[in-house]
C-alpha cells in the first residue's frame, strides 16, 4: 500500500524461511530488501537495543509495522521506535483498515494490490498450473439454469445415478445408456466415449462434457466458481496446483483473494463423511494462506452432525449445494 523504498527483516533462525519468502516477493515488487539473521527472539533487551541502533543508522523516514512477528519482538521493536518517536502502523486485514498507532492514533482505509499469486509466494508457494476457463465457462448455461429453475436437487440426484452407472462399469461395459432426472429437466447421454447433458424443458440446450468431470465431481469446482465469478463478481481460479521451493506439489479445488484475504474451497461431490477431508483442507489453509486465510469446505450431500461439528472446531465453514446457493466470504 505504502510502497516502501526499502524493507528491513529482522528474523530468527525458526523463521527465516518466512523472511526468505518475504524478501523474494518485496525484490519482485522493486523493493530493496535488507536482512538480519539469526535474532533471539526471547532477547528482549538485546533486541530492543539491535533495533535502536539501526534506527539511529537511518536518515530516512522509517516505519515500524507491528502486525505480525513474533510477539516479543514485535513488543521490544515498538518500545524502540516509540523512544525515537517513529511511526508505528498496524494492518486490520479482518476490517480492510490500517490503524497508525503512534506517534498519533488514526485509522485510514487499506488500500493494496494484492494477487492471489503475491499471496502464495509469501508463503513460498507458486502457481504451476490452472483449469483453463474455457473449460469452465462451457457449464455456465447449465448452472444459470440450475439457479433460475431452483433445481439443483434434481440435478445432483441425476449425478448420483450417473455415478453409479459408471461404477458398474466396471463390471460390464455399456458403450451407450442414458439417464434422465426424475422432472424431465436433465438427461445425461453417454455414447460410446462422448458424453453430454441436455438441460431445459421444451426446448433442450445440450453441452460435451468430459467424463472424469462426472467421476470425480469437477463439475462441482466449477459451480462455485460460477458462484463466485458471475455472483459475487470476484476473480477465482480452479483446479490450481502449486509447489513449494522443495518441490512439494500441492492441488486446491477453488482459491479467492476477497477483502485481502485467501480462500480456500475444497468440494466433495461424493456421499463421503471422512473427517480426513477437514484435515487436508485445514492443511492447505495453513500452509498456502497462514493465520488469516479461510477453508471452505463445499459439499452435495448432507454431513453428520459429528462431521460438522469437527468442521465448527477447525473454523472451517460448510456449504451444502442445494437450490439456492447463498454464502458470504
């Protein structure tokens, strides 16, 4: 927001690969990025006196941001900067506010160009690849007529068969079948290795669709993408992979950058009730997105009440798809 000409990270050992990924992500935005490593964090008059001296270096006007960091340090640093009257700042990502808390108490609107790419990299995790849109925008006409015709029950009924008969396929192949919904709404066509939906009552619009998106229930991916793009006006991405700098490889359903904050969606089309899926989706959240990034667990079939209740004590939210599609990030 401020666009700093430099920025000084002052790290421990525990938590140098936060500043490793901090410092590639401020040279990327043309910000000169000075370091000092290996700080005791419990040090604190040690540490206070380390921050002094570096303020009594500088000519330039130099701010402290307090937001975040290990507490104690963040304590010492304060008191330094408050002894030589410097700025203090404190970002309130949860009310979009930056709240200047010394030498004079203010609050003033945050205003910062934050991607979800800029996100990712200061947890030190990069984008390999997404779902092309052009493949997601193929279902649009079908969930705007799911939405218009409150019928998403129905649909999701004609999916469950759907599935079933694709599981029986392995028993005894059927080059062709057709499934129709229970209110003539729908009708599902495999032939031979094309496959489509029909969707409308008199006349029938009819969309290709790709199998494993019935196997392994991308459709519902895109739906909310659907939801959060043409809905909520937001600017999602699905089907996303990452890596880390080790290369670890990681896959995330749904992701949205809103109010300055990650989301993460994982969707689960199945009639699954496994707790394993909160602790993955957890997982993701903490790793990609830290303390304030949001799990978002979206599902097509009712959970038990034990489900759901892991689910409040992770803060992780669950939607049920059903009609009417309604949730606030």
């Amino acid at each position: 927001m401020f666009k700093p000409k430099n920025v000084f990270l002052l790290a421990t050992p525990e938590e140098k690969s936060c500043a490793d990924n901090l410092e590639k992500l401020f040279k990327s935005k043309k910000i000169n990025v000075q370091r000092k490593d290996g700080l005791d964090a419990y040090d604190y008059i040690g540490f206070k006196n380390f921050v002094k001296q570096q303020l009594e270096m500088q000519s330039d006007d130099i701010w402290l941001n307090v937001t975040g960091g290990t507490k104690l340090m963040a304590l010492a640093a304060y008191e330094a900067f408050a002894e030589k009257d410097k700025k203090i700042i404190y970002c309130d990502t949860e009310h979009q506010k930056i709240i200047s808390l010394f030498p004079d108490y203010s609050v003033t609107e945050l205003k910062a160009e934050l991607t979800i790419e800029d996100y990712l990299n200061s947890y030190g995790y990069s984008i390999e690849e997404i779902r092309q849109i052009e493949s997601v925008e193929d279902y649009f006409d079908l969930f705007s007529f799911i939405e218009y015709n409150n019928s998403m029950s129905s649909f999701i009924e004609m999916f469950n068969t759907i599935r079933e008969h694709l599981a029986s396929e392995n028993k005894v192949k059927q080059p062709k079948f057709t499934v129709t919904s229970n209110d003539q709404l729908f009708q599902f066509q495999k032939n031979y290795d094309k496959y489509f939906i029909q969707f409308g009552k008199q006349k029938k619009s009819s969309i290709k669709v790709e199998l494993t998106n019935f196997k392994s229930g991308d459709w519902l991916e895109y739906y909310i993408f659907y939801i959060l793009k043409k809905k909520q006006n937001l600017s999602p991405l699905v089907g996303v992979k990452l890596k880390n700098q080790e290369g670890v490889e990681n896959e995330i359903d749904v992701m949205v950058l809103k109010d300055y904050r990650l989301n993460i969606f994982s969707c689960k089309s199945g009639k699954k009730d496994n707790q394993f899926d909160l602790y993955q989706l957890e997982t993701l959240r903490s790793i990609t997105s830290g303390t304030f990034g949001k799990g978002i667990f979206v599902t097509a079939n009712r959970h038990s009440e034990k489900f759901l209740n892991r689910a409040k004590e992770l803060s992780i939210m669950v939607i049920q798809v059903n009609n009417k599609l309604n949730f606030d990030l």
